[in-house]
C-alpha cells in the first residue's frame, strides 16, 4: 500500500508539473508567460498576455491537475493523510514543475482543483471567497491570499480530516505569493483590471 501511495504521489506530481500557461501561451503565439507580464505563468498572467479564452483554458487545465490527481486516489481507496499527501504533490509539480526548469506558478487554481474533490462545498466557499475579494479590490493576488488563510477554516468545519494537508497547502501557496505581499505593502501591485479593461 506505502508504495501504492507513493506512485499516486509521484503521478500527481508529474501531472501537476504540465504547466498549461506555457503551454497554451505557445500555442497562442505568445511566448513564455514567465517572461512577460508579471511573470507568473498562471491564468491571470495569461489573461493579460492572451486574453480571456486562453485564460480560461489555463484555468479549467490548472484545476483538473488537482481534482483528477485527488478524485483518482478517492476512487482507488487512498486514506485521508495520503490524500493530502497527493494533493500537495499536485500543487509541487504545478509551483515547480520537472519538465520547464522548476520554474511554475504559484498553485492556487491547482489547490482549488484539489479542493473540489474534497468537497464541493468547501471548494464553493473558497471560489466565493476569492471572487468577492477580487471584486471588492480588483487584486487576484490578495484574493488568492485572504482565501487561502480562510481556507483551514473553512476546512475545520466542512471536512476537518484535511485539515493538517490544506494548512500546508495554504503555507505553501503564502510563501509563493511573498514577492505579491511586498508588491501590494509597498501598493505597486497590478489589478486585473484597470477603468473597466483587463491590466496589460
């Protein structure tokens, strides 16, 4: 079972590790995201670069990662803890993924996808969440933040056997948005959008 356990955490590692804004940027014409924009090769940079409806196919790739990789292990029996286990391994692949050079993005679609599986509604609370920040402050990087610090909340309530896994989900996922945090302390921080358009 250990090295069952260990081959669904490699696989969602692998899978989390195709990053769909390089990807779909190239196809695009566009080039690298992580060399554009705000660097990060994720859907809101992909927004700015590409547009809407490549955007769109970032996001829903970025949060099918973590629902398959966390769905896949539910249908195959895997217990609570090796559950959170692959789950972050999703993300890890996503944050720094083996086939573009480490460099990836910061993991918040693919925790979502993850959530999803664990709870829809637990992944409901968290997609309003963010929608409502992002709404109220046009910041998708504050958004991301303030959700995932609800997000163990929002978990103790709803499925509390994850807990310990979506508290180092959110820890990671912080930690990747820290250049975000000083950007938005010091108010240099880009919204998506700007007098009713999408911030290039």
């Amino acid at each position: 079972m250990i090295s069952f356990t260990l081959m669904m955490i490699f696989a969602a590692y692998i899978l989390g590790s195709i990053s769909s804004a390089i990807v779909i940027c190239y196809l695009f014409g566009k080039g690298d995201p992580r060399n554009q924009g705000s660097g990060n090769p994720g859907a809101t940079n992909v927004l700015r670069i590409a547009g809407p409806f490549a955007a769109v196919l970032v996001l829903v790739f970025d949060i099918l990662k973590g629902t398959v990789s966390v769905y896949a292990s539910f249908l195959l029996g895997v217990d609570a803890i090796s559950i959170g286990a692959i789950a972050i391994a999703a993300c890890l692949g996503h944050m720094y993924p083996v086939f573009f050079k480490f460099r990836g993005g910061k993991g918040v679609a693919t925790a979502l996808g993850c959530l999803i599986s664990m709870g829809f509604n637990l992944a409901g609370l968290l997609l309003g969440s963010w929608i409502l920040v992002v709404i109220v402050t046009g910041y998708s990087s504050l958004a991301a933040i303030i959700t995932v610090m609800l997000a163990p909340i929002y978990t103790l309530f709803f499925k509390p056997e994850y807990l310990y896994a979506v508290i180092m989900l959110s820890i990671l996922i912080i930690w990747q948005h820290r250049d975000n945090i000083r950007r938005l302390l010091r108010g240099e921080e880009s919204k998506i959008w700007k007098k009713g358009k999408v911030n290039e």
